[in-house]
C-alpha cells in the first residue's frame, strides 16, 4: 500500500469529523490506487461508490492541502467525475 494513498486516507478522516456526508465517493490516483469515502470514514479501498474522483497525485495533493479547489479542479480537467454529480458537489463542499 502507498504511502501517498495512507496519508491520503488519514487526511480525508480529518476532514470529514464532523462533517454530514452520507453517499460513497472514490478518489482514483493515477498509478497509486484508490481511497474511497462513505459512512465509515476513509480508507484505501477500490470497492464501488456513487461517485468516481480521478486525478493524478499531484491535484489529489493540492485538493487536500486546500491548495486547490475541487469545483477548480474539474472545470480545468485537472479532476473527472464519473457519476452522481450530486454527490460530487456535497464531497467539494466537505473538501473546502
């Protein structure tokens, strides 16, 4: 397992205390895996999810930093979302 993909995961958990985030989304990091997000928290994990996030390391990085926002990332192309958009929207609202 990644290390990129562990710290990825144990970011998105800070993140999300707190939050209300009831769907399921994967981010997919080029030639690294996949962290997914649901009711459990996240973790490394390639397991379906109402919504696909896929960037390569270096926008995942800059996302969770805050860097770069996640709604900039996709209007760019730097982010592609395959599925509910919906949920989408409400994981760059937790994000932000």
């Amino acid at each position: 397992m990644s290390d990129i993909l562990s710290q990825a995961a144990d970011a998105l958990n800070e993140k999300l205390t707190g939050a209300d985030f009831d769907a399921s989304a994967k981010f997919e990091i080029a030639d690294l895996g996949a962290v997914v997000i649901d009711a459990n928290g996240a973790r490394v994990s390639d397991d379906e999810a109402d919504v696909t996030l896929s960037a390569d390391t270096e926008t995942f990085q800059d996302i969770l930093s805050g860097e770069l926002n996640p709604t900039s990332a996709f209007m760019s192309g730097k982010l592609t979302i395959d599925g509910d958009m919906g949920t989408a929207m409400k994981l760059a609202a937790v994000l932000a």
